[in-house]
C-alpha cells in the first residue's frame, strides 16, 4: 500500500497512466439545451481518438470515452472550450463563447431560467 | 483500482472550515452490501463545486444553503441528482446503466410520438395510446392512428385487416419484438392473435424498413413490444363486455424469481357466443368465437455483467363458426343443408432472445433472436376446405459497434429462415419448404444535429427465391428548428402464400384459377417492389401550444406481383404481373395540443392504387380514395390519488370504394360501380379511480351505421353468384362495452 501511495504521489501532476484504449472520463461542462449538447458533443467527437461522448443537460456532466494513445483529456478540455463552452473551472474565450447560438448563451441567468420551463 | 487511487490523490480536498456536507456513494447490487464506488463525481447542480469520491465512496463537499441539487454521477452508471435541504451524511445507491436499447427499443410515457431526430418515418404508440379504444387485440389497437388503415371486418372471419400506404398487410413486415411474428399461414388472422394488453408499445415505419429485420418488408414496418415480466404490473386483471356479448378476459401474473430472473404469465381468453343478424338476411353478422391465448415469458436481467435475455412460450386456440342462422356444424358441415363455415386455429411458439452489451464499452454490444412456431389451420367455407400447416424457424445475430466514434454506428449480423408449409385446397395438396441464409450490414451516420442517415444492405440466398441484394436507406435532413426532411427508398421480395393471403375467396363460389407460368410458387414468382418516400415534419407553436404537421408522400412500384383478380365474378385468377401496379399515398396530418390535457390529431389521406389487370388497368377494389381522420383526447388533471377523466373520439371518412366488376353477373346478383362513402365514429370514456382501479365505457360505430347488403346471392349460398366479400362498411351497427382494468405494481 505504501508503495502504491508512493508511485501515485510521483505520478500526480502527469495524466498520462496507463495507454488505455478505451479510458473513461467525465468532466463537467456548462450550457444548457439541446443545442449545446449537439455542440458540446460534436466537439469532443471531431477529436480525433474520442469514441464517445455524452453530455447530460441537467447534470451538466459529460461522459467520455477516448483512445488515451491518439488523445488526452487536455485536448478535449480544449476542443469543447474552442467551441464556447466553459469546462469546470476553465472559462471559454469571449470570442469562442460569442460563436454560440443566442439561445444557448449559458452564463446568462435570465436564459436558464427560461429554459428551466420549457422542461 | 490504482488509476482511481491516483485519481483520488489527484483532488485534493477542500479545506476550508465552512459548513460540509458529506456522504457515502455506494454501488447499487442485489445482495444489499455496502461496496464503495471509487472516483464517482459529486457535485452541486449548476455550481462549481464538486468532488470526486475516494476509494471507499466516501466524499465531503462544501455545503452552502443555496445549493440543493446534488448530483452524482459516474461512466457507466445512472447519474442522479438529489434534494438535499439540509448538510445530513447521504448514503447513495447508485444503478449500472442499462445500455440495452440498442436491442430493444421501448418508448413509454407519450401517448403518441414522432421523432424529430431518426432517420426513419417512425410513429410510436405508446401503452397509453393502446388503452384509448380499449378492445381488444392488435388489429383494433390501431383505431386512433392515422398512418393505419383499419378494415371493416367481414361476417365470416370477423377479422379486421390492416392497410399501411395503401397495401395490405403482407406487404407490412410485422414483427413482435423485432421477430417477424405475423407471416406465412398467420397472416390472415394473426393480428387478432395478440391481445391488447400484452402490447406496450407500437413502432410504426413508413416506407422500406431496416435491413436488419430481413428482405420482406414492402410498404413499411410493425414492431409490437410486449409487456416484460420485470416492469409490467405484479398483477394485472382486465375484463370487457361489449353489447353483442363479447366477453373477454386477461390476466397477467409477473414475478421476480431471483435476482436475475423475472417470470410473467399471460392468460387472454375471449368469446362470443351469441347469433346475431342485424340486417335479416339469414348470415351470422360476426362469427361465434372462442379463443384461449396463454404466453409465458422468462427475463433474464444482469446488467453489471451486461447479459439480457428473454425467452418466451406461446399457445393459441383459436375456434370460429359462421354462416347462416340454420348452420349446425355437427349435421351441416360440408354440406348443403345450410352455409357454413369453421375455421380452427392452433399455434404454437417458442421464442428467445439474448443480448450482450459491453458494460466497459457501451457501443458494442451482441443480439441474438430465435424463434419458432408451428401453425395449424383447419376450416371449411361451404363446400370448400382449407387446411395449412406451416412450420417455421428464424435466427438472427447482430452485431452492433461504431466505427471511429460514436457518429458513425455499424450493424451487422447473419439470419437464417426455414418455412415449410403444406396446404390442402378443396382436393388438391400443395405443399413447400423454404429457406434462406442471409448477411447484412447497416451504417448509420448521426452528425448530431442536421443530419443523420441509415443506409443498409444484405445479401440473401434463398432456395426458391434466388440469391439477391437488398439495399434500404433512410436519410434526415433538419435545415432549421423542428424540421425534418426525410428520404427513404428500398426494395422488398417475398413468396406470396396466396390462398391464406385472400382466405376470403373461400366464402365465394368463385373458381379457383392460378394461370400457371412456370414459377417456383404456386407455379407464380416471387413478388418485387420498390418503395419510394419523403415525408416533412414541422414543429411549430399555435397560440403558444404545441403542434405540428406532416406531409409524405409515398410510392411502390412492384416490379412483379401475385395480381389477385376479382374481376371476374365467377372466378378469382392469380397471375404474374405483365405490366405496372404501383400504390402512391399521400397523408397530411396535423397535431395540436391546443389547451391543457387537450390533443387533435387530424389527418387527410389520398390513395392512388393501381393494378394492371388482364383486363386493364383498375384502382385496387375495396381501396378509398380519400380518407379523412379526426382524433380528440381529453384527460383531466391527474389527482393525487391518480386519480382522473379521459375521454377520447375518433371519427373516420372513407370516400368512396370501387366495387369488383359484377357486370357479367344476372342483373339481381350486380353491384354498383362504386360503394358509397363511409363515416364511422367511435368514443370511449375511462375513469381513472387511482392507481390500481379504472373503468371504461365505450361505443363503437355510434352513429349505427350500416351496410346493408353485406353478402351477394344470400338467397343461393351454393349458387354460382354467392360472394361475401363485397364489404366497405360496419356489417354490424353500433355496438357499447364496457370494462375494468385492476393493476397491483
């Protein structure tokens, strides 16, 4: 066991364990329709070596399944930034979150609520 | 389990002194032991907060009363969310994800629903769509639904037949539970072989289907999902009684047997005992029946490990006696004392099916369907007698994967069919096996959000029919909000089993004539068509409801055809199309939610269908023209007790029909070109009482129309101009029931 701590403090820091064909991940990305979801998905899947992608409206939560060989999460993370759309703690450019469609615009309070009834 | 370790180490937790919240999430299994998930994601819905769990499932989490949506997710599991109103520990269960639609398709909770987003023209109906015209089987559960054309049955089946673009229903691929269920020797009569309450869900698909489900489907595709012994009511009771003292009867008994095992028990009988003759005329206006219908169903469920299965046992009896008033069948039966005819019906079935999906990989995953049935028909129809006993076996594997990711899905798989039938037809026997091995392969491309198409093909050997290609492709198209285009063409073969097909020709006195031309069915050759489609779907807002419209248009071709030709009054001749026959439809249909609780459902139809016979060409008889549709629902306001009001109307207008040539007839025994038109209204009331208890009440043909002379030549039933066939509208006129739905969950 304290091996295994002691290998796992010396790998924090890198993402890259095992070349997992299909790793998993999930990461939590802000938007809230329909639309986005085609978005948000869309972009991780036009990364070349993600499988699967499935983001959830509700949760917020994104499901991932990736060749760790052809791609790491950090690219993802970026692709779906580059699409205007914010992961976790990283925020999306100005301009990328520009691109999105009026009725996806997230970060507007005013437009959650309003998509909250249409639910 | 090291990756996770690394994973854990990789948060690090907060630290801060402030209010936390914390919590055990725990991975949902059968014997109740509290097995740690490791790595799940915990966070506040719409926040930034969040956590993952450690390597006994164990989290704290900042709490802040503004936050009250826990959410708690995990790859290969159900997300859920939680309320939570105050920082208790949570101690969470969470499920394995069930990723087994892509084997069954099941669509549940909307009455009735249209996709905006599949390739395919598909239209589901839904258990609570079955329940709006409560009888009784599945040929009438498609009263409230445009896209089917239902008929009027005749005095001597009392079997409803089913239309789709025009065509009948064996041009229509109809399968249980993606099986194809209805064929060969029970065509005619299958439909009524499936009682309502087993049925859960209705898939309906316009134009050529997929090629998965096999080479036969013509004019569109029924996929009847049952009840599964896992979801459907522990106990469930319904019995009906309707004015003609129809009785009918169903229980179904569901049970879990172990953790992995459910069992369900289905039992349908029905009867009708009672002679009727509304119109005088000295015939029976519908058959005295008995029919006993047992199902037993077996599911296998084990979705950590990803293994589904289902298998299934069916049994039907099925006995029918029609004719005249006088008709005993112990002294009259093949007779000429009085007309008469029986028709007795046995089957049985044994079906199974095994899925496998990749727990780790949900995209791959390995279907597998078996099935096998024995058919037995015995009957005779005045002096004819028809006997068919058709044996039959159908495998098929799929496989299901993607290629690169998830926006281009892959299908394939190998079938493999075996049919023997043997008939006997008044003194002459035919009797024939078929079988055939096939391949086939289906993309799909899904690019989320405009467009995604579905193209296929297979390659069957098949011993009478030849070796052959069969290519069906789908496409969608959506250019703005709620709009789909969608595409579809395929072709379709299939040996047609003429006499079961047209069993009516045996309530005639009509020669039989098969003008022979050397083929390898019946001295016939196999039928092929091309079907054709495009249909508009437009979801729009009307005064801030919901609504939408549909336009589609569709055309079969047939390449060749069994023609079926009435034309001649004495006679019926099955030949080989020489020239053109083609059915084109069109149906625009309009859907509106207009208030709370209030949905219109309309439709307007038109049907060009045409045949070239020997003697030119003609509109296929018996066809309307024009067809016009209207379906009310109300439903009150669900209770608390769920308790509620729903009332339901449906109105149908056929145009005119043409009539079979009878001009060659004596001027007594000769129709009029054309039938006149035909308006039938229907309403049922149910109130809902909770949960558990409902009743219903409900009129058909309200309006008690009638067509009066349903049978030609009653006078003579031996004589040569003898014809029941001639029906276009109600023989009987209008008819109450009633009945209780009891449910025990």
């Amino acid at each position: 066991m304290k091996n295994v701590i002691i290998i796992a403090l010396m790998l924090i820091g890198t993402t890259t364990f095992a070349q997992n064909k299909n790793a998993k991940t999930t990461m939590e990305v802000d938007g809230v329709c329909g639309m986005c979801k085609a978005r948000i998905e869309k972009a991780c899947l036009s990364t070349k070596g993600v499988k699967y992608a499935q983001w959830n409206i509700e949760t917020h939560e994104l499901k991932l399944i990736f060749d760790e060989r052809k791609t790491d999460t950090k690219v993802i993370k970026s692709n779906v930034l580059a699409a205007g759309h914010d992961v976790e703690e990283e925020k999306a450019t100005d301009e990328d979150y520009a691109k999105v469609h009026a009725c996806c615009k997230y970060r507007d309070e005013n437009l959650k609520a309003e998509h909250e009834n249409d639910n | 389990m090291k990756q996770l370790i690394y994973i854990v180490l990789m948060f690090p937790a907060f630290l801060v002194s402030q209010e936390r919240i914390s919590g055990k999430v725990l991975e949902a299994n059968n014997e109740n032991q509290d097995i740690g998930l490791a790595g799940a994601n915990v966070y506040w819905l719409n926040s930034e907060v969040g956590t993952v769990t450690n390597i006994d499932g164990d989290f704290t989490l900042l709490y802040k009363p503004e936050f009250n949506k826990l959410v708690i997710s995990y790859v290969g599991f159900k997300t859920d969310t939680l309320t939570i109103n105050s920082p208790k520990f949570i101690k969470h269960w969470l499920k394995p994800t069930d990723n087994l639609d892509e084997i069954t398709i099941t669509s549940r909770k909307q009455a009735t629903a249209k996709s905006y987003m599949q390739a395919q023209n598909v239209f589901t109906v839904s258990s609570e769509e079955l329940l709006k015209a409560a009888c009784c089987n599945l040929s009438e559960s498609f009263e409230t639904n445009p896209s089917i054309d239902v008929n009027f049955a005749d005095a001597i089946s009392g079997t409803r037949q089913i239309k789709m673009l025009g065509l009948t229903s064996p041009y229509i691929l109809i399968t249980t539970e993606n099986i194809p269920s209805i064929r060969g020797a029970s065509q005619a009569y299958g439909l009524s072989f499936i009682p309502g309450t087993w049925v859960e869900s209705i898939q309906v698909t316009k134009g050529s289907g997929s090629v998965v489900n096999g080479f036969e489907s013509i004019a569109g595709q029924i996929n009847t999902e049952l009840v599964k012994p896992s979801t459907d009511d522990k106990l469930f009771v319904n019995l009906y009684g309707a004015t003609n003292e129809r009785l009918e009867l169903n229980t179904h008994i569901n049970t879990k047997v172990n953790d992995k095992w459910y069992t369900g028990l289905y039992l349908h009988g029905n009867t009708h005992n009672k002679k009727h003759d509304v119109n005088n005329d000295g015939f029976l206006d519908m058959p005295l029946f008995n029919q006993i219908n047992v199902m037993n169903r077996w599911q296998y469920v084990d979705t950590q490990k990803g293994f589904v299965s289902f298998i299934n046992l069916k049994f039907l009896n099925d006995e029918k006696q029609s004719g005249q008033l006088t008709f005993n069948p112990e002294t009259d039966r093949l007779t000429t004392n009085s007309w008469g005819s029986e028709i007795d019906t046995r089957r049985y079935e044994v079906s199974t099916k095994f899925g496998y999906v990749n727990p780790e990989i949900p995209w791959q995953s390995l279907g597998v369907q078996t099935a096998f049935s024995s058919h037995n028909q015995e009957s005779y129809f005045g002096l004819n007698t028809y006997n068919i006993k058709h044996n039959s076996l159908y495998a098929n594997a799929i496989y299901n994967s993607i290629i690169s990711d998830s926006r281009h899905k892959i299908k394939t798989g190998v079938s493999y069919t075996y049919d023997h039938y043997d008939e006997f037809v008044n003194t002459i026997d035919y009797e024939r096996t078929e079988n055939s091995v096939g391949a086939f392969f289906e993309y799909s491309f899904d690019n989320l959000e405009l467009l995604n198409l579905t193209a296929g093909i297979r390659v069957d050997h098949h011993n009478l029919l030849g070796t052959f290609v069969t290519p069906r492709l789908h496409a969608r198209y959506s250019p703005w909000s709620k709009s789909a285009f969608r595409i579809s063409f395929g072709r379709g073969k299939r040996s047609a089993n003429i006499f079961t097909e047209n069993q009516q020709l045996f309530s005639t006195s009509r020669q039989i004539n098969i003008l022979n031309s050397g083929g390898v069915i019946y001295g016939l050759d196999p039928e092929i068509a091309w079907n054709y489609g495009f249909s508009y779907l437009q979801g729009f807002n009307l005064f801030g409801r919901k609504a939408d419209i549909t336009f589609d248009y569709y055309k079969t071709d047939f390449v060749n055809q069994v023609v079926v030709d009435w034309e001649t009054p004495t006679e019926i001749n099955f030949y080989n199309l020489e020239e053109k026959s083609f059915a084109k439809s069109f149906q625009l249909e309009l859907n509106y939610n207009a208030f709370e609780g209030f949905d219109l459902r309309t439709a307007y139809k038109f049907y060009n269908v045409k045949t070239d016979y020997n003697s030119g060409r003609l509109e296929r008889p018996l066809t309307p023209k024009h067809r016009f549709f209207i379906n009310l629902g109300y439903k009150t306001k669900l209770k608390e007790n769920n308790a509620q009001w729903k009332f339901d109307t449906t109105f149908n207008w056929l145009g005119d029909q043409r009539y079979a040539n009878t001009t060659a007839n004596p001027v007594q025994y000769q129709l009029p070109e054309r039938t006149p038109t035909v308006a039938t209204l229907n309403a049922q009331i149910t109130k809902v009482f909770s949960s558990k208890f409902e009743v219903y009440l409900g009129g058909e043909n309200i309006t008690n129309l009638r067509q009066p002379n349903p049978v030609l030549g009653v006078d003579d039933p031996f004589g040569a101009n003898f014809d029941s066939t001639f029906v276009y509208g109600p023989i009987f006129g209008s008819m109450y029931y009633a009945g209780l739905r009891y449910k025990i969950k």
